[in-house]
C-alpha cells in the first residue's frame, strides 16, 4: 500500500540505492526538477522506472512548469511559457483574450508533459501578491485581486485538465503577502483575519473543488501565532478544509525548506498531525528520504480516499492540433 508521501530524486537515472529505497517505502507519487531532466526519452525512461519501482501505473509523477522563472523543462526541447503576469496583462487588456491565453498555455504545457508520462502539474497559483511583499511569487500571480487570480487560475485548471494533467492548487491558503521566501526563512503574515478572508484566502475559495492542493509555509499570526499553515491543525482545519472549503489530496509544500524548523521526521510528523494527507520531500538527498519515510503512515481514511479521487479525476487528452495551437499562443503573446 502506497504511503503518504511525494519524493524527489537525485539524477537523471535511479541508483540502485533508490530503487531499494522506493520499493521499500512506496511513496503515493514523485517529483521532478532540473536535475531528473535531460532529453525527451531520458525524461520518459525516468518515470517508467519511477512507476515500476513502486508497481503502480498510475503512481502520480509532478512537476513544477508554470512557465516563466519557474519551467523545470525548457530549451532546447521544450519551449518556454509566459510567466502569470503576462496573463494578467492580456487578461486587464481584454478579458475573454486572457482566459483564452491561460487556457491555451495550460493545454499545451499538459501536451509536453503528457508526452513525457508526467500527469500532474504544481499549478495553478492563487496567490495574490501586495505591493510589499517578497519577490518570490512576484511574477508568477494572475493579479493582484483575489477575483482575477481565481478566474484566470480557473482557465488554467481548464486548460491542464483537457490536456489529461492534473492541478495542484498553491500556496493554500495563500503566499502573497508573505514578506520572506520560504525556502530562506519563515514568513510571518501580521495581517488581521477578516482581511486575509477577503484577499489572500478569498483567491482559492472558488477553486475549492480542485482535486490537490500544496500548503504555505507561512505565519499567519491572527490565526496561528506560532506554526506555518502546513503544520498547524487551526490553519489546516479551520481555514484550508472550513473557510476555503478545500476537500481534494492536502500536500505539504517541500519540508526541507527552511521554513521550517525540526528534523525531517519532525517536520514530517507535524505536517501530518496538522491534517496534510501527504508530505512532500523534494530534495533527493536519500538520508531525508528515509526520516520522511520513516515517519509517514500508509494512506488510510479520509487521506486515502482524496487521493484515489484525486487520480479518478484525471481525463484521457482532448483532441489538440499542436502545431495551430502553438501558432495560436504565440500570435496572442505578441507585444506582451
């Protein structure tokens, strides 16, 4: 039985080290970065193994292609996408032309990595950044109000899904207004609920129903003074599954970021106690895939029946001239 956890890898191919590993501990799914990256068919090998590892064919394999600063696939084999803002232009300018573009760019992003075996992307984003805050969503947001960041994350959601790619929802419940990158240090938000109910969670109430979500590893001091959103039970139950209403697969953002504070198995351990259904580790360094491991349970319950959900609502690709419709996306991008 699968256990509640995503892993990285080291490189382009498994050591026979992992593949003891992966066997032994069969995480639900993997994730991929730059470094698992070379050519097409490396990339293809790489996930057939991964699955073959675990015995399951429909072991999720995610990746991070946004578009923008934050594609782990890219030239000279992949093309590159327009990061959020650039949809958010389109979108300000004409609004049916920017729905039309986000959905566009998402069914051709859900194409390459449909080719590639790959069937779930972190994305969309429903952050909503401020003016103030740390760079690191900067770009990457739809807009700057919740409404416009939940419509054009939506015709993103849209585009993936017709492309037989699943959505992860980030950061819930929000990392907009986050003053620090949470890879560097933890953020604390001092910021008083009824305002973070009307912008930052407001963005991801209506795209609820989406079958997976990342936390944020941020503070939210009128909340929970003292854990980020991804181990804190409060900000799990009473925000993430009561104000947002968020019921699909709850993964935690990556737990060796710096953020967070403790050993992997602590971090781990505190993620799921806070209600996560899954950890995410992404590092591939084998000594914390272990303590992950070691301190994550089998899927059961209410985590294991989001999970098969989660992979019951991925659909076969709609039919897509690919050629036209890369044709198409770059008329549309042009002058933006």
């Amino acid at each position: 039985m699968a256990r509640a956890f995503i892993t990285g890898v080291a490189g382009l191919v498994l050591t026979p080290e992992e593949r003891a590993f992966l066997r032994d501990s069969e995480p639900w799914g993997f994730i991929l970065f730059k470094r698992n990256v070379d050519t097409p068919a490396q990339v293809r090998d790489l996930v057939a193994a991964l699955r073959e590892t675990v015995g399951r064919a429909d072991a999720p394999v995610l990746i991070d292609q946004e578009g923008g600063r934050v594609q782990r696939l890219g030239p000279p084999h992949w093309p590159k996408y327009p990061p959020g803002a650039a949809l958010a232009r389109i979108y300000e300018r004409d609004k049916a032309e920017g729905l039309k573009v986000a959905k566009l760019g998402a069914r051709l992003i859900a194409h390459d990595l449909s080719e590639l075996g790959i069937t779930v992307d972190c994305l969309p984003l429903a952050d909503v950044p401020v003016s103030d805050s740390d760079p690191i969503i900067g770009d990457r947001a739809y807009g700057t109000t919740p409404q416009q960041v939940a419509i054009v994350a939506q015709a993103v959601t849209d585009g993936l899904m017709d492309g037989g790619v699943l959505p992860v929802l980030k950061h819930i419940p929000g990392h907009g207004r986050a003053t620090a990158d949470s890879h560097l240090a933890l953020p604390v938000v001092d910021v008083d609920a009824k305002t973070l109910e009307s912008s930052d969670f407001a963005a991801f109430r209506p795209l609820a129903k989406l079958p997976l979500g990342m936390t944020a590893h941020v503070v939210f001091s009128a909340i929970d003074p003292v854990a980020p959103a991804t181990t804190s039970v409060k900000m799990v139950h009473e925000v993430i599954r009561g104000f947002i209403g968020f019921d699909g697969l709850l993964m935690s953002d990556d737990v060796s970021m710096n953020a967070l504070s403790g050993t992997l198995a602590e971090r781990s351990q505190a993620a799921i106690a806070a209600g996560c259904d899954v950890v995410l580790h992404c590092n591939g360094k084998l000594d914390e895939m272990r303590q992950v491991a070691g301190e994550t349970p089998q899927l059961a319950g209410e985590a294991k029946r989001r999970a098969d959900a989660a992979l019951g609502a991925r659909r076969k690709p709609a039919a897509l001239d690919v050629a036209a419709a890369r044709g198409e996306l770059a008329a549309l991008m042009t002058g933006v």
